[in-house]
C-alpha cells in the first residue's frame, strides 16, 4: 500500500468534490435502506391493520409520503453522486497525468533510454487509469460502506440493541474478511494483467511500426502471432477477475441470505420485548437492504493488486532522480557567447567506455567551427552535452564563461538552436511545427521562413493549415530535415549546433541551405557538426576528432598544409 502514497497526497487538492461525492453516496445509500426498510415495515403494517378494526385509524399517508421520498432521494442521489464523484475522478487523473509527465520529462534520455517508447505511453493511459481504482473502488466505498453499517447498526438498536449489535457485527466482519480475502486471490492475476496489457500495447506498436520492414523480410506472421499470444493471456487474465467478480458477488447475496435467515428467527418471538408485530419485517427487510451496503466492495479488491501494479510502475519514473538538474535561478546575461570544454570525460550509462576522452576545446564567441570525423567518434555527444542531455563525468562545460551546471533550462534552451540528425514531427499542422520554436511568430514570418528552406510546395498546397500526420507521414525525409532547419532560424539563438543539417538532401538543396546558414551564421557561435568534408575552409576552424580524443584543430588551410590525419582523410574524398 506505501506505493499508493504519492498518488494519495494529490487526493488533498480536490478534496471537496471527493468528499462531496462520498457524502452524496451515503445520503444515497441510506435513501436506499430507508426505502426498503420502511417499505417492509409499512407493507406488513398495511397488511395486519387490514385484518383489523385499525384500519380506520392506521395512517397510510405518511409512510407513504416517506417511501416516495426516499424513492425519489435516491435516484437524484445516485446521479449527483455519479457526476460529482467522476467529475473529481477526472480531474484527479489529469493532474496525475501532469504530474507523472513533470516527472517523465527531467529524466529524458537518461533514466528512460531503456524503456520503449509503447511502455512509456502505457504508463501514461493505462497505468494511470488504473489509479481511479483507488478512489471509486477503495477508498468511497470502504468509508461509505463503514458509515452505512454504523447507520443501520444504530437505526436496528434503536428499536432492539441485541438485534442491532449482532446485524452490525455480523457486517463489519464481512467488510473486514472480504476485501482481504478477494485482495489476496486476485493479487497474482490482478499484477500479470497489468504487465501483459504493457506487453500487448508494445508488441503492437512493434508490428505496426515495423509493418512494412516485416513484411519483406518476412518475418510479420512471427510478430502478429506474438500479439495474439500476449492477447489470449490478457483475456485469460480479464476472464478470471470476471469470474471472481461473480463468485465474490455470489457469496456476498449468499452470506446476506444467511443474515436474513438468523435475523428472522432472532426476531420471530418479537422486537424490542413486544409480541410479534410488522416490527419483524422492518428488521429483515432491513437486513435485506444491507446488501447495498457491502456490494461495492465485493469484487472491488481483487483490482487492488492491478492498482499497486500500476503504481509501482508508475513510481519507478516518479520517484526517479534526474541524472541531469538544473538551477530555478538563472544565470546573468551573457554579453558573448563562447563554449569552451574543458577536460572533459563521458560515458553512457552502463557503457563502461568512454565516448569522449580528456577533450579540451574552446570555441571563441562569433566563430564557426566544424567537427569531423568517422561515425561513432563522438561529435554528436559534443553536442548532446553542450545540450545538458547528460552531464559529463569529469571536466566541465562553459558558456560564455560561466559552467553550463549554473544556466537554468529556459535561459539554456533560449541561447541554443539545434539542428539535431533525427527531427521530430508533431501529430499537428504545419503551422503547429513552426510555432514551437518561436511562439509569437506570425504566418507571414512562418510563411517567409518556408520559403527560404525549399518548403514553398507545402504552403501552396494547403498552407499552413497543412496536416503532417504522426511523425510526419507525409513527409520525405528531406522535407522534415528542412522543417528542423526553419525552427532553427525562427528560433534564433546566439549558439547554432548543427548535426548533419544537409544529410538526405540533394546536392542543389544542399547548396541552397548552406548558403542560407551562411547568412544566417552572422554573430552566431556555430558548431558545425559533419562527415564530408564539402565547403569547410569557410569555416573559422576545423576539429578532427577520432575515438573520443581531438586529434587536429585549426583552420581548414593550415590543417591541410600539415598534411596530418585531416590532408589524408581529404585525399581519400
């Protein structure tokens, strides 16, 4: 239950409509006894004055009133309860989800580099949705439910105290027993269910993200079969909590039975010392009515063990430390800015090889300097730290003078334009794309930045409106690397970091886009990140980099004159 506790303490935010919802429940609940109780009562009371001269006397008119009361208290009852109590359910589950994405987001790429990208979405639907459990299944009907015996423990005592003392007893213990008893049984099911509903969201996302790759290699019959493995035991898994539901369900109307049986023969010789009278039938049908009492909570336990499931994955990304954190108070504004790394040293997690080795590089302020080198070398990770996705091991990073531990994030992103080799399209509009890096852009600066990246075919066509679709189906991949470029320029940031800007792009595009930075470099501190060696003696300075260590730095005219590792590497082009 202490996996439960960080999802309890968002509870206090909305405690009003929660408890207005448990309180609207028990009103419910005792319209619901009220109703039955007394309508046993009245209907035997009826029934005996009938057979005798009280007939004229007996008032027929009040119960009446009463039974009416109830009837109609109930059902307007059951639907306030039913839209206040889901209408704070939901707002509950869309802080949470809020909450869990505030957590998610600090610990991308590091502590999350190993979950699939299916795992983490259904942790974000389905795990998260499981925790409206604890309210509506737990928590509501274990505290009405408690009330309600209480309740109906005093309305029978008030008439006959032993009566009452033994109902309420013979109620509190089936509260007590059989949450327990059904937690217990349905634990084991209730964690696989929650695990192969995991494992059927990511299988199929696998096979259709991978259909077409599948398919040709012939290998998509194995990976659907998968899903309908994964599938038949998620179905096993619902059919057993539906069968206990019933068998819980069951024993509960069959236990009330046996309620009923020994409170009518407790009450067969009179209620309350009195001879026998329609007192009898209050007390049964009372102990009728306490079905309502117990039946929300008579399967509601065997879904415990699926919430704590739920929670405890939820709680691997909450409860999670960042392994990057930035300060809340920025930084002073930088007048320049120049980036200078400084014996620095990194690793990936669990790698145990250093990706970049004892690198000492400093990039003056207004300067544009190349990184090249064989893949895997590590230039990316140069930009990936310049980026704090990672912290270095040993070293440290500059900019502008001051450690990039000191900058906060909103002032570290602000300095910072990425052209990263993977762009990322978003399920939106064209527009959407573009605004994300420069939100108070309007359409004609939209429209502009287009048109010097080769977009303008986009813009005829349907314009800014223009859906791309989940990942930018739409789109060639040239086309998404032109969208990372147009944010970049919106974007405008005093440091430009590019990674293989011009890769997938033809050779009158790439000529058109280099031009383009070219203009675009003015004031900027660039770092230019690429494998051919096309155009660099533009550059201010060129770094060689192999196996994680700098090999050359210099200008591309000097380099080549020392006819070192970089003249080679030009004479092989």
């Amino acid at each position: 239950m202490r996996d439960l506790v960080p999802y309890l303490k968002l509870y206090k935010k909305h405690w009003f409509g929660l408890s207005l919802g448990m309180l609207l429940a028990l009103l419910t609940l005792l319209a619901s006894i009220g109703l039955l109780t007394l309508s046993g009562w009245f209907l035997s009371a009826a029934a005996v004055a009938g057979l005798t001269i009280a007939r004229e006397t007996f008032n027929y008119m009040l119960p009446g009133a009463f039974v009416r009361g109830f009837a109609m208290g109930r059902t307007a009852g059951r639907w306030g309860e039913r839209v206040v109590s889901h209408n704070a359910t939901f707002k509950l589950l869309t802080d949470l989800r809020i909450f869990f994405f505030s957590k998610l987001a600090p610990l991308i790429p590091g502590k999350v580099s190993n979950l699939r990208d299916a795992d983490i979405l259904n942790r974000l639907v389905a795990d998260i949705n499981a925790m409206d459990h604890v309210y509506l299944r737990l928590i509501s009907p274990m505290i009405v439910g408690s009330l309600g015996i209480f309740g109906l423990t005093a309305l029978i005592s008030w008439f006959d105290a032993k009566l009452g003392l033994i109902l309420g007893a013979i109620l509190i213990s089936l509260l007590l027993i059989w949450p327990i008893l059904f937690y217990k049984l349905g634990k084991r099911n209730g964690h696989e269910l929650t695990n192969n509903k995991a494992a059927l969201r990511i299988a199929t996302l696998d096979w259709l993200q991978g259909y077409s790759e599948l398919t040709l290699f012939g290998a998509e019959e194995g990976y659907r079969n998968a899903i309908y493995t994964i599938q038949e035991r998620l179905l096993s898994n619902q059919r057993f909590n539906a069968h206990f539901t019933g068998i819980a369900q069951a024993l509960l109307i069959l236990a009330n039975g046996w309620t009923i049986a020994l409170m009518l023969w407790l009450a067969a010789d009179g209620v309350g010392g009195q001879l026998p009278n329609p007192m009898i039938a209050l007390v049964v049908f009372a102990t009728m009515a306490s079905v309502e009492i117990l039946m929300p909570i008579a399967g509601a336990f065997q879904h415990l063990g699926q919430t704590i499931t739920s929670a405890r994955r939820l709680n691997e990304i909450v409860l999670s430390t960042p392994e990057v954190e930035f300060p809340c108070e920025p930084t002073q504004n930088a007048p320049s800015y120049s980036i200078e790394y400084k014996n620095v040293c990194f690793q990936y997690p669990d790698s145990g090889v250093n990706v970049l080795d004892d690198v000492n590089l400093a990039i003056p302020a207004g300067q544009k300097v190349a990184i090249v080198g064989q893949t895997g070398s590590g230039k990316s990770t140069l930009l990936q730290l310049l980026n704090r996705f990672w912290d270095v091991q040993t070293g440290n990073i500059q900019i502008a003078g001051q450690p990039i531990t000191d900058w906060s994030e909103s002032q570290l992103r602000k300095a910072i334009s990425v052209v990263s080799q993977r762009v990322d399209i978003l399920n939106g509009t064209l527009r959407d794309n573009l605004l994300m890096a420069s939100p108070d852009a309007t359409d004609e600066q939209l429209q502009e930045t287009l048109s010097k990246v080769g977009l303008s075919k986009l813009i005829n066509e349907q314009g800014l409106d223009c859906w791309l679709g989940d990942g930018g189906r739409q789109l060639s991949g040239g086309e998404k690397r032109r969208i990372g470029i147009a944010r970049a320029l919106l974007h405008d940031g005093p440091i430009l970091l590019l990674d293989e800007p011009t890769e997938g792009l033809d050779k009158q595009t790439e000529q058109q886009i280099m031009q383009l930075f070219n203009q675009h470099f003015e004031n900027k501190t660039v770092v230019f990140i690429t494998h051919r060696l096309v155009d660099l003696d533009k550059m201010d300075a060129i770094c060689l980099i192999e196996q994680g260590r700098i090999v050359e730095y210099g200008p591309h005219t000097k380099l080549m004159s020392d006819k070192g590792r970089y003249f080679e590497l030009n004479q092989t082009l």
